[in-house]
C-alpha cells in the first residue's frame, strides 16, 4: 500500500517523480520480488489517498493520465497490467464516482469506522451493511475488508472490539458475499483482513495475551479445510526471539526511573504557602531523576539533559534536552499561579525557545508557559488557540544568573526579570486544566525550541507571590 498521506512527505511533486523516481523503485523492488502479491501476472497497488494525486499532479486528467502510465510501465517492465485500488471507508456517492473517474480499478477500506461504541453484533452488522450497501450503489467494484476493532490512536471516538467467536461469524457472512461476487472481478478472489498488528489503533489480529491465537483460529476455520486439531506457536517455542527485550528494558528502565522520582525531597522553604512543585536539579551530576523538593512528589526524568554548577547547587544544563515531569492535577492550578526560576545563557536573541512549557499543539487553548521570544521573557496561558502571550519590555540580560517571574491572579498576567515588573496583559478567568506532561528546558522532548542555557530553583506556585515576596528569594 501506497501511504501518501502526509503531504510533502508522502505523495509526489510531480509526474515525473512519479515515473521516473517511484514508481521504477517499487517495480525493481517490491513487483519484481517473488513474494510480491500479484494476480492474473499485475502487480496489487492499493493507494491510501488516491484524491491526493489530483492536488500534487494538479487536475483530475493529469491523475489518470499518470494511473495509465502506471499501467503502461508494468507492462514495458513484463507484467500483465496493475490493479489499482483507491482506499474509501464510507457511502459517499460522490467521492466513489470520484475513484471511478480517476480510472481506479476497485476501492477498498483500509478499516471500517463503526460510530458510537457498538457491541460485537452490531459491529459485524454496520460492517456487511455498509459491504453490501457500496455492491448496491454499483459506482465502482470492491475489494471488501473487515475490521476486528478499533480505537483510535488516542481511544478518541468510538471504540469496539469483536471477540474471536463473532468474528468467525462476521468472515463467514464475508466469505459468502465475497463468493457471490463475478467470478472475472478481484473481490471474488480476494478478503482483506483488518488489521494485522496495528497495536496503537486498536485492530489487530496477530496473537495476543486477551485471546491468543483466537482470531487466527477464527480465520483458519472459515478459510482452511486443515484439520482443527493443531498446535500453535510462538518463537520462543521454537528457540527465536523474544523479540520484545528492547521494550521490556524500556518498560524496566522507566518503572524503577518512576520510583526514582517520586522519592520525598524537601528543602527549607518547602513549607511555603501554595507551593505546588519546586525542582532544584540538585541530585547527583549523573542522576537520571530531577525531585520535586516541595515535598508533593512531582519530580521529573532527565532526557539529553545535563546538569551543570547553579545558581544554588546544580542547575540544569538545557542545550538540547530537558526535564519531563508527568501529567498530574496538581500541575494544573485553576485561579491563579506563579511560575519563578533563575536562569542564565551566553546566547542572544533566542526565539520561540522555551524554559517551562505545558502548552502542546492538540490543545493550544490550555495549560501555561514561559520562555523567550526574540531575545525578551514571555508569558502565556492561552484562552483560544496560542492566545494570551505576554512578552517583556526587555532583553533577557546575558552571561549573568536573572531571576525570572510570571504570575497570574485571574484578572492581570504579569513578568518579571530580577523581580521588576517588565510587562503586564489584561486576560479573566480560570487556566484552562490539561493532562500533559511538563517540561522544563525545552517544548517537549526531542523538539527544536529548546532554550539554550541553565535553569536553576523552578517553582510552581497556586496564587500570586507580591511584588516583595519576588524580591526576597530565598533558596537555601
């Protein structure tokens, strides 16, 4: 399957990328390789988004023009032809006269979407009902696939699963189907089955801990004249793998760091009145753990971060890494908060970098952040998307520690360098509340705005500190 989806990424710049560069690829490497899956000598290409060809060729002819030429080259490489076959999940007459118009040769779904949380039966029903009703509408053939779950990447929308039992029931109704379609069309000889292993959307069928070998059991009876009794097996049985060691020391790995950071750590001060969380970054150097020293257990997990000499103690060396500290509703305070750290770089001019960050970009609308823009301290805690950002009236001072400050009492949004107010924006209400982590160094893990010097004694309070509290810091 062609996943040319992500645009710029996954499709083509033109035709001649098309036959000059990709397609010859595929044909030497995948038509050519003997356990390519061709039927009657044409290579099957199933197309993910085949409406995109129209936009990255620029016209509806200029698609089948390159579908045909497709075609054309299979047959200079000694083929037969190529099936070709556009992905489509619903009923819309209009976008399957769509594929028709583009030349496909039949259309497929790459899973079927059932909507608000259905029982197995009703699963297996949606599915043949939407099966038989694209045959009804007889706009272009298809090649029918049926879906064993789904979830989502994120358990957004519906969610089903149709345990091995009714799943036997939902391929046996397919198979009748599939069977009663013209012998000459590519759906009498073929069933697609969703989906093999797709673990992170919720349809799979591979084995599994739940239900083993269920659902190939299920496949190999309605499919297979084998006998029933058979013995199953997994690579180790066989002395391979386990395949899973990499993950499993993941697993291990990030469990005992969990244990690690949570540990009761506390500093004078620690008692002071709405401090949520306080990370000092003064473990050992070599530390994979930043604790929360107010004593509330919210440390944090070193990713490419190091530690260098603070303002008081170790600080946190940000030059490309970053503390991650996971989701917790305490880190979510509603009617006002103070953010305070001290921070300090030799690099001007820094841009959409970022020191502490609870913003991502599912939800722009929600948590809270501070960090640089063009060199200036800002402060945002947005009410729609991105809004809300308070940047300073001056240039973080350079190659010195600064303190730096940003409150918010539900009414003003304020920011501070070395505790004198350089900055105000009028904003009402509550933080909006998120489940994300926090990150202290950078946006998020792995990501490109990264603030690039130190940062030392980052607080997190659930109120406003006034102006003299900001000017009598007290770390020891």
């Amino acid at each position: 399957m062609w996943e040319n989806q992500a645009k710029g990424i996954g499709g083509i710049s033109d035709e001649k990328d098309l036959t000059e560069n990709l397609l010859p690829y595929w044909i030497n490497n995948y038509f050519k390789d003997p356990s390519y899956l061709k039927i009657d000598n044409k290579p099957v290409l199933f197309i993910y988004r085949p409406e995109n060809l129209i936009s990255d060729l620029g016209s509806i002819e200029n698609a089948i023009k390159a579908l045909n030429l497709m075609r054309n080259a299979c047959v200079d490489a000694g083929f037969s032809g190529l099936y070709i076959l556009g992905e489509y999940r619903g009923l819309d007459a209009d976008k399957l006269r769509l594929m028709k118009q583009l030349g496909l040769d039949y259309t497929f779904a790459y899973c079927w979407p059932v909507p608000n949380n259905p029982t197995p039966d009703q699963a297996v029903k949606a599915q043949m009902d939407k099966i038989k009703q694209t045959r009804v509408m007889n706009i272009i053939p298809e090649v029918v696939t049926v879906s064993q779950a789904w979830s989502g990447w994120a358990d957004e929308g519906s969610i089903w699963k149709i345990p091995p039992a009714q799943y036997e029931g939902l391929l046996t109704q397919a198979k009748e189907f599939v069977s009663a379609l013209p012998s000459d069309q590519l759906g009498s000889k073929m069933l697609l089955l969703d989906n093999w292993n797709e673990w992170s959307e919720g349809h799979y069928i591979a084995p599994y801990r739940e239900y083993g070998f269920g659902y190939l059991d299920a496949v190999r009876s309605v499919f297979s004249n084998a006998p029933d009794q058979h013995t199953d097996l997994i690579p180790e049985d066989i002395g391979m793998g386990p395949y899973d060691s990499a993950y499993t020391s993941y697993v291990n790995r990030m469990e005992s760091l969990n244990q690690q950071r949570i540990k009761e750590a506390r500093k004078n001060g620690a008692d002071k009145p709405g401090l949520i969380a306080w990370w000092a970054f003064d473990e050992a150097v070599d530390s994979p753990v930043a604790l929360d020293y107010s004593g509330h257990h919210l440390g944090g997990t070193l990713d490419k971060a190091a530690r260098a000499k603070g303002y008081n103690g170790n600080a946190l060396d940000c030059r490309g890494g970053c503390v991650l500290v996971p989701t917790n509703a305490k880190l979510s305070p509603s009617t006002g908060m103070t953010l305070e750290c001290w921070v300090r770089t030799d690099l001007p001019n820094q841009d959409n970098k970022w020191m502490i960050n609870r913003i991502l970009g599912g939800k722009t609308n929600t948590g809270y952040r501070l960090g640089l823009r063009r060199g200036k301290p800002c402060f945002e805690i947005p009410q729609t998307e991105w809004s809300h950002n308070l940047t300073a009236t001056k240039v973080l001072p350079l190659n010195q520690w600064v303190h730096l400050a940003a409150t918010y009492d539900g009414r003003m949004m304020r920011i501070y360098i070395d505790g004198e107010e350089c900055g105000s924006l009028p904003r009402s209400g509550a933080i909006n509340p998120n489940d994300f982590d926090l990150c202290i160094g950078s946006f998020t893990m792995s990501h490109s705005a990264y603030f690039t010097g130190l940062i030392d004694e980052v607080k997190l309070y659930n109120h406003v500190l006034t102006a003299d509290e900001l000017n009598s810091v007290d770390d020891d």
